[in-house]
C-alpha cells in the first residue's frame, strides 16, 4: 500500500516548515528579518527547510556566524555553506531559532532571548551557555562552548562596585 505522509522536497522542506514560515510572516518577525537583511545588503536567497538566507550581511552587529529573525537565516560576511563548513550543525541550530520565533509568536522572542541572555552572562560568564533558547538550539552545533555556574557575571558585577574583593 502507497504511504500518505507528505514527500519533503529535495531541501527536506516538509508542511510543518511551510506552517512555520507562514506563521512567522503573520508575527512579523520574517518582516524584521528582511528589513534587517536589506539595511545590510545581503543577496536573499530560498534556503532548506522554507527558510529564506540573507548572505553577505554587512552590518557590524551582532558578532556571530549566522543569526536569525523569524525565517530569515543572516551571514555576516559570507555563504551559509561556509558556516556550515565550519561548524556543522548551523543550519539545524538557526531553523530551531526560527520554531522559537514561532512558539514565542515573533517580536516577543526579542525581549525574551535579552533576558534569557542576561542571565547566562550573569550566572556562567557568557550570553549562550546559560541561555535556554541557545540551550534548546543546541549548543554544539551554534558553536558554543558550555561555561559552569560560577556567577562570573555577578562576580565581575560586585568587583566593579567594589562590594567583592
């Protein structure tokens, strides 16, 4: 008997990918991504699993190999394949980035990934490795290194205030 499950294309686009780039274009979060990619000049192009790559981004901010905005996967200065080169596993950590869009229904997941960030750098040192949503993308394939808890943030925090020695 013939199977019914849906065929995913030739990139392993699948209908739950499709879902996703819809409902991140109604959060306005794939919106923020292409307006981001115009300001910094990146060439568009449709990437794996409904996702659309921005390539040569130019913009100084933020330092990272790849970053996402709704369904729009970002490359400072240079190719996505590079990346993934480099550091296998990109593609799959920036796609899990997009679902968080998602389910945190676009812009929201800003704000959220701000804190979440924070309280990595103040309990471990650095903005991933106490961060959920890198957490849940996946450390290792974001190119993350997982920091202990050591409360290096709060450390250097009370250290500028001068209340630790």
């Amino acid at each position: 008997m013939p199977s019914t499950a849906p065929t995913p294309a030739a990139d392993g686009t699948r209908p739950r990918h499709w879902v996703r780039a819809a409902g991140n274009v109604l959060n306005l979060s794939t919106l923020l991504g292409l307006a981001i990619a115009a300001a910094g000049r990146s060439s568009l192009r449709r990437g794996p699993e409904a996702l659309v790559v921005a390539e040569g981004y130019r913009l100084p901010l933020p330092k990272a190999g790849a970053f996402t905005v709704g369904n729009v996967v970002l490359v400072p200065h240079g190719l996505l394949a590079g990346v993934e080169l480099r550091q296998p596993g990109t593609v799959a950590h920036e796609a899990r980035h997009s679902w968080q869009y998602f389910w945190s229904l676009g812009l929201p997941f800003l704000p959220l990934y701000a804190v979440a960030a924070g309280w990595s750098w103040l309990r471990r040192g650095d903005p991933a490795s106490g961060n959920w949503f890198e957490r849940d993308a996946g450390l290792a394939r974001g190119g993350y290194a997982e920091a202990p808890v050591s409360n290096a943030g709060l450390r250097r925090i009370a250290r500028a205030l001068h209340l630790a020695r």
